[in-house]
C-alpha cells in the first residue's frame, strides 16, 4: 500500500478512536450530571403537603364554647409553626356544632365538650380517625366577685338568700355538656334547682353572671379564669363526678386533610397540654 494510503488510513482510524472514545465520555456524563430543566412551577392542591413537606390550606375547627380562651392561643402557636396553613374557629355549644356539621357545615376539625355530642358525629359517619381525649374540665359555682349571697354550696342556690329572695340562676341547657353535667351535680345532691334561664353555651351563662343578670351560674372552672376578676368560681365538691372530656377529631371530606390531623395531633402535644393547664384544664 502506497506511504500516502497507509497515512490516511491511520489518520481516518484515529479521528474514530477518538470519536468513539468522545461519545463515550458524553455518555457518561449524561448519566453523572445533574438535570438542568427548570423546576415545577405548579403549586400543590389545597391542603396538600407544599415544599419541603410542609402542608398548606384553609383550616376550619369548629370548637366548643368553653375551649375559646385556649384554643385561639393555640392556633396562633400552630400558625406558627404551619405558616401555610389559614386557620379560622368557629365557637359554640358542643350540641349546636355537632347539629352544623350533620347538616353539611364545612368544618375540618370537631372539638367537642363531651363524648355524646362526639359520638353523634361520629355515628352519622362524618369523623375521618378515633376522636381524641385531650382535656378535661369540671364546673363551678360562678358568682360576683364579693359572693354578696355568701353562696357555698350547690344547695345554696335552692334556698332564699338575704331579703327571702331565690338567687336568680342561669345553668346550660340539658343537650349541652355543661348542662348535662350541671344536672348530673344537682341530681346526686337532691337539689330542685329552678334556673332563670336555660343557655345554649356556657359563655352565655358565665355573661349573664359577669353582666349582674345573675346572682350565679354554673360554668366550667377555665370559664371562671379567663373572666379575670368579674367572677369568682365557688368549688363544688366532687365536681370530678360529672367532669367533661374534651375530644377532638378531624372530620370527613376536609379539604385540607394533612393540617387537620395536624391540629388533631397538636392538642395532645406538651405546647397545647402546658397551654390548657395554664388556663384550667385538667389534663385527659
């Protein structure tokens, strides 16, 4: 083969060594080096986890009267830590929440003050996991800083008081928890108590006290704490007889599953228990 051939021959065979060996480091380079596509843009589902695993959406609790006072500090502390998160409360008699959400009210999560009122949720098949126990409360006689009837005892609130006058009494109605454990009290004490008013909630009965609308009420003792010096809180004795549990549950077809578990979850944490204790609660 002539000296020219013999030279392109090799030249041509080493462009392809090199070609090859080229294509081969392309390869395994493709395979090493990170994606250079742009990232997902698409934000998350509401109430789905966001970036980082953080969970975002429109959280709404429907919660008991009794539990106000505690449960809006506690949902700043959980905005807090879930700032993603857009929470609102709705408040009232543990009965008339539980009647909201039978009829299609759209709420994520149930605080209940008692265990029936619960269960009637849960058996119209409207809570998504076990409701949970997370505290517990027992009531007290509200009265007027001075006591100015020397009330004592659940007794006392049958009997005339100074001027021969009954104490004008305001107690929660028998479908609410606060009414079912004030009869429970009374019953086991043989007092025949005629109350002036009969209140879907027990803040509207500790307002009535705290008004001067009433001589006395019956109200939780976390009710009395939070009304500051308008009202003092006669102990019952025993009241542990008739103690209310608070449970707590997510319902449903939220919308935002992942944060109401969350807030579920939360309540029995030692932040939320530290937080109930400080403001009367008894741990569950």
């Amino acid at each position: 083969m002539p000296a020219v051939r013999r030279a392109h021959t090799r030249a041509r065979t080493r462009i392809a060594a090199a070609a090859a060996v080229g294509a081969a480091a392309l390869l395994l380079l493709g395979c090493s080096a990170p994606s250079t596509s742009a990232p997902s843009t698409s934000a998350p589902a509401e109430g789905t986890a966001a970036a980082g695993g953080e969970f975002e959406g429109e959280l709404t609790v429907f919660a008991a009267a009794s539990l106000q006072p505690a449960f809006e500090q506690l949902a700043e502390r959980f905005t807090a830590q879930h700032p993603r998160v857009t929470l609102t409360q709705t408040f009232d008699g543990s009965s008339v929440l539980a009647t909201q959400i039978q009829s299609g009210a759209g709420a994520d999560v149930f605080a209940s003050a008692d265990e029936a009122n619960m269960q009637k949720v849960v058996d119209a098949g409207l809570i998504e996991s076990e409701p949970a126990t997370f505290a517990t409360s027992e009531l007290v006689i509200a009265v007027a800083p001075d006591n100015p009837l020397g009330i004592e005892t659940l007794a006392d609130l049958a009997r005339p008081a100074t001027g021969g006058a009954l104490p004008v009494v305001v107690v929660c109605a028998a479908e609410v928890p606060c009414g079912t454990a004030s009869r429970t009290l009374l019953e086991r004490d043989g007092v025949a108590l005629d109350p002036a008013s009969e209140e879907q909630n027990v803040t509207a009965v500790l307002t009535k006290v705290r008004g001067g609308e009433a001589d006395a009420g019956l109200v939780y003792h976390s009710d009395v704490l939070r009304s500051g010096d308008e009202v003092v809180g006669v102990p019952i004795p025993g009241a542990e007889d008739a103690a209310g549990a608070y449970m707590i549950a997510p319902v449903v077809g939220s919308a935002s599953p992942e944060a109401a578990a969350a807030f579920v979850d939360f309540m029995g944490s030692e932040e939320a228990q530290r937080v109930l204790a400080d403001l009367g609660f008894r741990p569950a």
